[in-house]
C-alpha cells in the first residue's frame, strides 16, 4: 500500500496525488487548466449537482440554461464588471473563415447575458421575485498555476441570478442563499465562515459580498463561493424595470449566489488522508462496493454477494461489486484511495451466515445481517457521515487563531481573526502584517467562542464590525 | 381560446406558435441561433436527458466529460473529419488582449477532443471496450434558417463514443446503439426510421453510417440523430491501439452514436396539436397539474387539492398545483397548450367525494378517486402515453408512399421509398425526381408490410440493398 505525501506540510503534492490515485480528473489534456472529468470524477460532479439542484430548488429557484456566447456590445454595458473580467475573457472572433461582425466572448460569469434577457421578462411586479439557476462550464483565461478543481480555465459553475423588489428583499434573497448553503454544506460534511468582503475585495459591480471561505490547513484558505447583493448596479444599466401597483416605473434589486466545482476540490482536501480520497455519502459515485472474497472450499459467496448488491440497489444506493480477479487486498487499497464510504466483505463464513464484514472508510468495523441488512447499511453510512462531520469541523475550529496586535499577526501559521475598525487603512495594515489578505468581516456566529471585540488591532479605534479574519486565500 | 396554424400545410408557423404559447424557449437572445432555455423548456430538456442517461447506462455507457475548446492541431489530425466541419465552427483566437499561439475550436463535436485521450487510456485489449458519453454542448456557425430545438447555433448534444477490439465488435456496439435507441424512442413516444446512409451523405471520417430519420408530414423528414461505424478512420491518425494477447500492436475500431435537443423539437412536431405542445408523460416537466374550482358555498376544494399534490408528488410523480386567482377556463388553455399530460379538475363536489375529474392532454375524462387514487392516475397516465404513441404510430405509417418509377417520385406528398440497386448514379437519378436527397437504405424492418423489392427504379437492375427512402430533410 502506497502512503501519500503529508498533507499539511506538502499540500499541494498531496492533494494531486490523491486525485490521480482515485482518477477523478486527467490533466493530460492538451490545454492548460482545461481537464478531463474521468467516469469517477464525472459520477462524484453528478452527486454534487444534485444536492445543489435539490437545495437550491428548495428555496423557489427554477432551472434555466442561457448560451455560453456574449457579444461584446452586451458584455460592455456595466462598466465596473468588464474592467474585473477584461484581462480573462476568451474571445471567439471567426465563424469559419468569416470574421464575426461583433466578436463573441465565451461566458465568465452570466451577468451580461441574462441581464438584456430579464428586462423583457420583468415587466410588473407580480413577476418578482425572479429566481433562476444555472449550472453551465464558464471560461476564464487564467494566469496563475491551474490545478484541477480548484483553479481551473473552463469551470463547472453553478450562478443563481435573482430581481427583487427592493434593496430589503434582495437582502433577504443574500440571507435564504446563506440557508441554503449551510443546508448544502451540512449534506457535503464542510465547515466554512460567511465572511463579507471588505470593500475593496467584492465582486465587481457588487454593493456587497459575501463569500463562503473554508480553511484549508495553516493559514490558507479557499472560497467556496460567494453571494452578492448588486442593489441596482446592473439593472440600471440593462434596464431591468417593473410597473409599481401604483403605475411608477422602478428598477429591481438584484443578487446572485455562485459555485462551482471548487465544492468538489474542497470535499477532497479537507476530508481525504494519506490513503486517498474520503467522500461523505453525498456525493460518492458508490456509496458501497461489495467485495466477494472466495475460499478454498466454503460456501461460494458469488451468489450471497450478487444478493446484497440487488437489495441495496432496491434502497437506491449507488452500490458497486467488485468481483475482478485481484486479491481483496489491492481491492481494500483502490476503494479506500478512491473514497468510498462502506466496503462490504463477504467470505464463505459470511455467506452462510447471510451476514457482512462492513469497514466504513474511517475504518470502523462492523458486522451486518443477516437480519434487516438493508437498515443497518443505511444506519452505518449515517454514522459514518456524521463521524466525517465532526472529525471536519474539529480540524476547522482548531484553523483559527486570535491576533490582539499587529504584532501578533506575524508567523501566521492558522487564519487570524482580528479586531477591526473597518477602515480601508486599518485593513492594509492587518494585511501586510500577514503578507495576506483581510478577508472580511465574520457573518453570524465565528467559529470558536471569541470573548467580545476588542479595539481595532491596527488604530485602537472601536473594532464596530466585529470579529474579521486574515489568512492566505488560494 | 387561440388555435395555432394549421400545422401540415404551416408547419414552420404552427412550430413557432406552439413553442411561443408554451415558453419552451425564448429566442430573443442577441445572437441568431443562440436561445434561452426558459424554466419550462429546461424542465423538458431535463427530463430528455434522463431518458437518454438511462438507457445508455443501462448499455454499459459511463459518462465522462470532456473540454468545450480543442487546439487547431489536434482539431487538423483527421483531414475529412475536419474538411466536413471547416467552414462552420467557431475560432477562439485571443485570451484576454493576449492572442493565443495556437488558436482553439469551439467543439463542433468531439473525436478530436477525445481521441487524443483515448490513444492515452487504451494500453491493452483488456481496457477494451471503452464506452463514454457525454452530454454537453456544441457550436456551429449555422447559416442555414436556425430555428429552436430544430437547428441551432448552440447544440444541447449527447455523443456516446467508443473504442472496440475489432470491425466485428464495433458492429456490435451499433447494433446496441440501435437497440438503446428503440428503447428511448418508445419512452418518448416516437417513431422513427433507421437508415443507412448512402456513402455519399455519410458523416465525415466514417465508414459507415445509420441515421434516425423521423417523418415531419408531407415529405418532409428530420433526423433525430446517428450511429457510425469508424473503423479505423479516426484511431489510426490519433494512434488509438492496443496490446493484443500475443503482444502485438492494433488500432481499435471505433463508434459513435449522436443525439441532441432536436428528440425535443420532434416531440413537439410530432405530438403538437392546434392547441399547443403535448408532451408524453416521460418528458413532461408536470405530469399532472391540479386545478382547484373553487365554487358558490359547499366545501373549499383547496385542502383536498394540496392532499392530492403531495400524495402524487410521494409516488414521485411531477405534479403542478395551480391556484392562481384566473377562471378554470383560462388555466385549462394554459395547461393544454403547454402540453401537461393529464389534469385534474377538484371542485366542491369532488373535494366532499376525496375524488377529482381527470381530463388527458388527449381529451379522455374519468372520475378518480376516492380510492386508490394514486394508481389511477399512474395508470391514466400509462393509457394516455399508449394512446400518445398508437396516434404517432398511426400517423407514421401513413407518411410512405411507395415509387415504382422515377415518374411516380413527382409530386412527392409523402416520403418515398423506392427499390434501389445501390448505385451512386441511380442514388442521385431519384434525387434529381424528388429534387430531395436517397435517404440511404432502410435498416430493419420497413415501417409498413412491403411486397419484396422490385428492381431498380433507375437502372431495373435487382435492388440488392432492399427498400431505400427518399425524402426532403429538414
């Protein structure tokens, strides 16, 4: 058995490895940062999508896809966003051999070409809230190292794009998007902060930003997504307006909430170890591989196994048999690096006995049946999950470090939280005190108890935004 | 209420019509060919695909997926593949201001993006065979009349490819393809035609190739779809070999099979009445959709009306409840013309009875209820879909007309099929009669009991290749 590289120290070395060894990605394609989904990573992306789809739907959004192609002329309207986007675009400027009369940008994000299409669709107010999704490849001609899943050219993205009627129902739109993904998250087994943006960090064209920020062991961190409230940046320019019960003509407020497959780069790195890849049931491909394991004489377990396989399947889980002709060894090891929650090994004792050897991926041992099989299989994963669950959010609780000075900023070897007045100036300062980045105040509960606030650890002035944390965003 | 146009002698208007009254899609998108998928088209779309996944899973298919952009020198490898594609794709040239060494294709399709995988994922006969689909979407620079669903610019595309031992296995694999088809076309309630292209009017780079041609009235005929035998065409130019058993090296042979949003565009065209779209229960975004009627005095439908959504939503079936402030009248157009299969109308009286006046999309009205109310509307729903198909199976076998002569070709008001040597000079004698194409040779059985075939219609030589179809594609 293979051990992978440390994964604190050698992250990044750790986490390729880890995807190789599971093949959930191929790298070898010949653009770079643009990567193949293997049938195992495509299957891992599929789960995924479905607890987003499921969530998301949950809270009133409907399912819409728009092209991947903007023309420059709509792509150019709302001035702060173009100038966030302008140096990663891909432009398509030939059909053929014909030059296009306006070039085409291929999609980094949908603002500019669902926006023209809202201000037909808005026209009263009975047509708000508008709640739409999408989940679609975006494209950004990306200059930093790729690595797959988590900083790549074409994107797996996932865009809700909402019209509300005022700032206060956009901001209760940022605050049902705040529910949903901490149901997603819980159903993902990831911790994560919501951490509004200092100003000078937000999504171009945003009035504010919230992002959902995760660490990912010492001081990084990585953003999972983020949630933006853009009250009327972009509907003032599209022209998104809608006819008041009163006749009047206003411009709606408008949000959206952005994922993407990073969700998937996360699960592995904040779940997986030096065997591999671990997956939370979610999103697993197989949720169980059943693993016969002939004797030399015994009962033959083919048909026992066989059995199981149909039963759990009649359960709607994702259920793999591996019968090859290995030993179940190298059958223990390719399962284990590749994630899967439960391995059921089935033996000639066992199947006399209509019973399982269940070993969950955290290696919890247990026998199963022969009585209520089924239940008890749907039982373990739960426990497993939740195992999984508390495990994470230990590691995350242990992430944080309070900072009382600049001075303690330094050797930041897990995210700071911080004091701070909320100035632009003050914000610099805690950044260059860590070589980091301010990533924002803290929404809701902090992730530790935190005695109250004290003085901005930077001018000494009342720290009124509460609690913000520091750290080294991948 | 509206009626649509007539839709044999106005079928590009009564098309248009039925999509616009049901909002499948919105074409107002600022770039031609390029459309909006709106929620309900989405749902529909989603629905297809779930089809199409099953079935071909269900064939031993894993899904994967690969980039939207191949490089100009993988895309060149294959020289007819790409003189077929030349003059319609799309170019991305620049990244940001910077232009890019090797400029990139929007995948048209994707042997180019695939294929140079492939060379690197086959090492032995036992990595043998790999089957992979992907549904993703496609680009091409269209200058034909687009039109929604039908032909468009942006292709919602599912293309299963894969790699086999040898000729015999790769004929196999279309023969799957073939049967995974049958299967999708009966879910959907379609009837189609499988044909054997002249080699003519074969796919670029294939040996051979079956299309799935479906009648549109008239002589009109689309094509759903394809399944082509390679050969070697493709994995020779891109080294796709394997390790044989004895050690030796060979190139596999390879198939694909292609599908794409026009499944939708022909459920429409062919299930649509003067009243809007009908959907088969298997793609219908809402199965059932249940109108409250509320009336003068006696008991409030409404709690009975939300019993009967959850309990049909509990069987998993996608049920709408529409309790919107408009009269029935209005609801019942709006439902109809959008196609949902059955409704259930829940006044007074049949909320003190627990029962509810169901109507199909196809005009048949039972009384459900008060018990086993969820089985009757699944098996509602089952007599319709027979009835659904029965119609379209009618309607399909009435759309031939056999030609005895090149002189009864003239006035071609139903698609011909005409005895053919297999000649290519003949092929295009019964061409220039129709001023159509030879759809190529009729795999299987024909659509209606036919004498034997006579001889040519050109030449009068023996018609070894059995009955041809000759037709206007769309």
């Amino acid at each position: 058995m293979v051990e992978l590289p440390e994964k604190t120290s050698a992250f990044f070395e750790w986490y390729l490895e880890a995807l190789e060894v599971a093949n959930l990605t191929d790298k070898r394609y010949p653009i770079k940062g643009m990567n193949v989904w293997t049938p195992y990573g495509f299957l891992a992306r599929r789960e995924l999508d479905r607890v987003l789809i499921e969530e998301i739907e949950a809270s009133g959004s409907q399912p819409v896809e728009f092209p991947t192609l903007i023309p420059q002329t709509e792509f150019q309207k709302e001035k702060e966003h173009i100038k966030g986007f302008d140096h990663e675009v891909y432009w398509v400027t030939h059909g053929g051999a014909t030059k296009l009369d306006i070039p085409l940008v291929l999609r980094p994000t949908s603002e500019t070409a669902m926006y023209p299409m809202f201000a037909l669709w808005v026209r009263s107010h009975q047509d708000l809230p508008l709640n739409v999704y999408q989940i679609v490849n975006t494209f950004r001609y990306e200059t930093k190292t790729t690595r797959p899943f988590l900083r790549v050219r074409e994107i797996h993205f996932f865009e809700e794009h909402t019209c509300q009627l005022d700032e206060e129902a956009a901001s209760r739109r940022v605050e049902a998007n705040l529910a949903s993904f901490a149901a997603m998250a819980r159903r993902l087994a990831l911790p994560y902060l919501p951490i509004r943006r200092p100003e000078w960090d937000k999504f171009p064209g945003a009035f504010y930003s919230v992002a959902l920020d995760t660490p990912l062991g010492g001081s990084r961190t990585l953003q999972l997504g983020s949630i933006h409230h853009y009250r009327e940046n972009f509907s003032g320019p599209y022209g998104i307006r809608y006819e008041t019960p009163d006749g009047g003509q206003r411009l709606v407020h408008q949000t959206t909430f952005g994922l993407s497959e990073r969700l998937l780069g996360a699960i592995i790195a904040i779940h997986g170890d030096r065997r591999g890849v671990v997956f939370p049931s979610s999103v697993a491909p197989y949720q169980v591989v059943v693993i016969p394991i002939p004797g030399k004489g015994g009962v033959d377990p083919a048909p026992w196994a066989s059995e199981l396989l149909s039963r759990l399947r009649a359960r709607h889980l994702r259920v793999h048999l591996d019968n090859g002709e290995e030993r179940p060894g190298a059958k223990y090891y390719r399962w284990e690096s590749r994630g899967v929650p439960l391995r059921l090994e089935v033996g000639g004792r066992e199947a006399s006995a209509r019973s399982a050897t269940a070993v969950d991926r955290l290696g919890q041992k247990n026998t199963v049946g022969p009585e209520a099989i089924e239940e008890k299989v749907l039982s373990l994963l739960s426990t497993y999950d939740d195992a999984l669950r508390t495990r994470a959010d230990s590691a995350f609780r242990d992430s944080f470090r309070i900072a009382r000075s600049l001075q303690e900023l330094a050797g930041s070897d897990r995210v700071r939280l911080v004091s701070w007045c909320g100035s632009e100036a003050c914000g610099h300062q805690v950044e260059a005190g860590i070589d980091g980045a301010l990533l924002g105040t803290i929404v809701g509960e902090p992730p530790t108890p935190l005695p109250a606030p004290g003085p901005c650890i930077a001018c000494g002035q009342a720290a009124s935004t509460a609690w913000a944390a520091a750290a080294h965003p991948l």
